[in-house]
C-alpha cells in the first residue's frame, strides 16, 4: 500500500470523526456542565487526533522536526493507547452506576494505561531504531530488542480495551430502547471489528518471529479495517443525539407539507397580505408556526362566513359515505370554509375589495382546531367537491 493511498485511508475517518464532533458540539457548548457530554466531546476529538497522527505524511513530519528516527511511533502509539483507555473510562461512566466498584474500575483503568504509556516510552529510548519506517514499523522492527516489547504492550493496551469495552457496550445493549440502543449496537459492532484491526497486526508480528513474511496483513489489511471500525464507533455516538433530531425534522417537515393544502385555500381570503418571507435555511419548526400563523389569519378573515349547519350537514354527509368521525368532522369543515371562501369572493366581486368583514376570534373557530386533518381533507378535492354537491346549500350565515 502506498503512502498515498494509506492517507487517504486515514483521512476519511479523521473527517468523519471531526464532523461528530460538530453534530455534538452544540449540545456540548449547551450543556457544558455535563461531564458526560464533554467526555464525549473530547473523546471525538482525541479519535480525530489518532487519525490525523496516523496519516503517513504527518508521521514522517514528526521524524522530521524532532530529528529523531521513528519518533512518531511513541507518539502515536500514546494518542492510541489514551484513545483506548478512554473509551473503556466513558462507557464504565455511562453505563456502570455510581457504586464503590465504578471507582474502583476507573482507577483501576487510569493506573493500567499510565502504566502502559509510561512502558511506551521506556521502551522505545532503550530500543535501536535508527531505520525511519512509515509503513511497516511494526513488522520491519518486530524481533529488535525493546522495540519488540514496545509493539506488544502497545497492542496488549489495545487488544485489552477493546475487548473490555466491547463486552460492557454488548451487556447492555439489550437493556435499553430506541436510538441509544441503536447508537450502542453501532458502537459494539466498531469495537468488535477494532478486535480485527489487532489480529491482523498481531498475526503479522507474530510471523516475523517465526521467520515468516505476512506483512501485507499490517500494511494491506490492518487500515481497511480502522477505517471501517472509526465509521462504526462515530456512527454510534452520533446515533443518540442525530437520530432524535432527524426524527423530529422529519416530524415538522411532514407537518409542514400536510398544512399546504389548507395554507394555499385560505390564501385566497387574504391576497394582498404580506407573507412573511421564511429563508431556505430556516428550521422546519419555525416554518410550520409561520403557516400555521398564516392558516389562522385566513380563518379569522373568512371566520363571519363560516356555518356550523353547513359543517354539521357535511359531517354527516362524509359519515354516511364511509368515514370514520374524525374524518367525517375534518371534511366537514373543509366543506365550510370552501364554502365560505366563495361567499367572500362573490362579495368582493359584488361590493369590491374595499368592504371586508369583521374578523371572528378565536373563540369562533373551535371546529378548526385539527389543521393537518382539515388540509388532508382539502388535498382530495373532488371529495370535497362531490360532498358538497350533495348538500341543498344555502346561503352562508355567520356563526355566532
């Protein structure tokens, strides 16, 4: 594999680690006094660190500027190892309770990988390393004394986390719902593919031990394998908090869309009015109170011509056709303002645009409480249509 290609296998999960962060920024910056939030927060950023350190060109600008070959392996072995310790520390916070035996787990954690760290860097001072390697460090000084035991307890640190991290995120899948549950599936299914990434590294290490060339499962097979593990694990932490909102964005946008039909109808009572002009990137919330504001603006204007006879009359009209109530009553009072829009606009073709009536109040309008089932109701206008049709119609009173 060549530098090229393993940067750009680096740098898609360095990006994609990156934008997590951002989806959770907010909510971090929101909630800033949440430790929880914040371990998250920093956890994404230090995954994003690995992989930019990771990247073959930054590796060889770190041998560069220290002027000492191969230094970037400690380095980066370090942000590795903090990485994995790290993940175990969060989920034990997330899922384990406050208990005696949490703090114990978490000291117990914080003391192993200051240790292990402390080991990385013992090792490689005493180790001779004087050949800089980009690629294959690991199999290329794998039988060098004390660079031997620098890789191993560096994949020991990681087989270790990995596995104890994996076995809490699965024990508690089962134990919770919706998005969480999914973010933790995610999660687990990343950390058990991480026990891919060491296997392939391990067992390429291994066979140089024993005389045998299997680095291509380091240099070929290993990076293909992070980067599917760092989509995995970022995938996870975004799961909870994206999956909600895009559920609720997807709520409002449907909602907004439903409105339309009725929306459009009662622009007609009110032509001339300025619409309130909302911008392409303005959140779908805010759209469906505007239309929502619109629709009930164009209620109070028709509201004197409205007749509850005429929705009575309709609703049993729809109810006799096959509807169910709520449809019933929702047709009917889509037949009384489709009614009620005619008689203002032969009043404004008879007396002219001048002459309005008076606004009714809210009180007026308690059948038209349902928006979204009243616009569904005017979507299928020939339903509308042929309902009124059938009523002896006469001539629209206001309601009092």
């Amino acid at each position: 594999m060549t530098i090229a290609s393993e940067t750009l296998i680096y740098g898609i999960p360095a990006s994609l680690l990156g934008f997590a962060f951002l989806i959770k920024a907010p909510s971090i910056f929101r909630f800033w006094r949440d430790v929880l939030l914040r371990a998250v927060g920093g956890l994404l950023l230090l995954a994003c660190l690995v992989f930019v350190l990771l990247d073959p060109r930054n590796i060889h600008r770190m041998n560069q500027i220290t002027g000492v070959p191969n230094i970037a392996a400690p380095i980066c072995y370090t942000m590795v190892t903090a990485f994995c310790g790290s993940c175990l520390l969060l989920i034990i916070v997330w899922l384990v309770e406050p208990s005696k035996k949490r703090t114990y787990a978490l000291r117990l954690v914080i003391t192993v990988y200051i240790l292990v760290i402390a080991g990385l860097w013992t090792t490689f001072a005493l180790a001779d390393v004087p050949v800089e390697r980009i690629l294959d460090l690991d199999t290329y000084y794998a039988n060098t004394p004390f660079m031997r035991e620098h890789i191993v307890l560096y994949l020991t640190g990681h087989f270790v986390a990995v596995v104890a991290t994996s076995i809490l995120i699965w024990s508690y899948v089962g134990k919770v719902k919706g998005w969480l549950r999914g973010g933790l599936f995610l999660l687990g299914s990343g950390y058990l593919l991480n026990l891919g990434f060491t296997a392939t590294k391990g067992t390429a290490v291994i066979a140089r031990w024993n005389g045998q060339n299997l680095d291509w499962l380091s240099t070929g097979a290993a990076p293909p394998i992070a980067v599917f593990s760092a989509l995995l694990i970022a995938a996870g932490f975004i799961t909870p908090h994206a999956g909600p909102y895009l559920q609720e964005q997807r709520k409002e946008r449907r909602a907004y869309r439903n409105l339309g039909p009725l929306w459009r109808t009662l622009r007609a009572a009110n032509p001339s009015a300025r619409r309130v002009r909302i911008g392409i990137w303005s959140p779908w919330a805010v759209r469906v109170v505007q239309r929502e504001a619109d629709i009930f603006d164009g209620l109070l204007k028709v509201g004197p011509h409205l007749n509850r006879n005429i929705r009575d009359r309709a609703r049993s009209e729809a109810l006799n056709s096959g509807s169910s109530g709520d449809k019933a009553a929702s047709m009917g009072a889509a037949v009384d303002i489709v009614t009620a829009l005619e008689v203002v606009a032969q009043a404004r073709l008879s007396t002219g645009a001048a002459s309005a009536p008076a606004k009714s109040s809210q009180e007026d309008l308690e059948d038209f409480k349902e928006l979204i089932s009243i616009s569904l109701a005017l979507r299928d206008s020939s339903a509308v249509d042929e309902i009124r049709h059938r009523l002896p119609l006469q001539e629209s009173v206001p309601t009092s």
